[in-house]
C-alpha cells in the first residue's frame, strides 16, 4: 500500500501539526490531555507555547540574517521540510525589501507573544 502524502491539503497538515505542538508542550509539562481545565495548566501551557514560538521566530530572524550577509549553501543531508524551509528563508531575503517585511512581521509576531505573556502573569 502506497499512500501519498502531497494529497492531503495543507490546512489539513496545519491542523495536525498544531495539534501535535500541543499535545508535545502538554507533555513536556507533565499533564495529561485531560487536565486542560486547570488553570495553573493553562498559564504553564500558554509560557511554554509563546516562549517556543518566540525561540523559532528569534531563529528564524537569525537565519535571515546569515543569508542576508553571505553566501551559504544548504546542506541536501537535512530533511526535505527543512531544506525547503530554508529554501523560503533564503527567496525571502533576497532583496532588501524582502529583508525589512520579514523582519517587520517577525518583530509584530514577537511583541504579540511576550504581551502575552504578560497578560497572563498578570492573572
């Protein structure tokens, strides 16, 4: 049986992929799916998934930084969502205009998240 994996849509793959960053930060804080009426838990969920998005965005901005500044050529070794990942990150900067608009979104997705995190020790 051969199943092919481009088929399924890509909202699809956008849901199970949150669905399993959540299920992972659920149990990287040692809680069960169960336990997701618990307020404590849910403050615990809410840092680990803002400080998670704000890392890869920090990563993503360092890595726009290192094509931006000098030629790097990615390694074909690494998966194949990883080069392509990358690939986007590399077209993205090609120009500076590329540059400022991504930074730009980067820095609006940043800031969302750490008021965010604010609001919620304010709780």
């Amino acid at each position: 049986m051969n199943l092919n994996f481009n088929k399924i849509p890509g909202w699809v793959k956008l849901i199970f992929t949150i669905l399993i960053l959540i299920i992972f930060t659920i149990k990287l804080l040692g809680y069960n799916v169960s336990d997701l009426n618990d307020t404590i838990f849910f403050k615990k969920f809410t840092y680990v998934f803002s400080i998670l998005v704000i890392f890869y965005e920090i990563l993503q901005l360092y890595l726009v930084h290192v094509f931006s500044t000098r030629k790097v050529k990615i390694s074909q070794v690494l998966p194949d969502f990883i080069i392509n990942w990358l690939k986007g990150l590399k077209i993205s900067c090609s120009n500076s205009v590329g540059i400022q608009e991504f930074k730009k979104s980067s820095y609006i997705e940043i800031s969302i998240y750490l008021i965010i995190i604010i609001f919620i020790t304010i709780i």
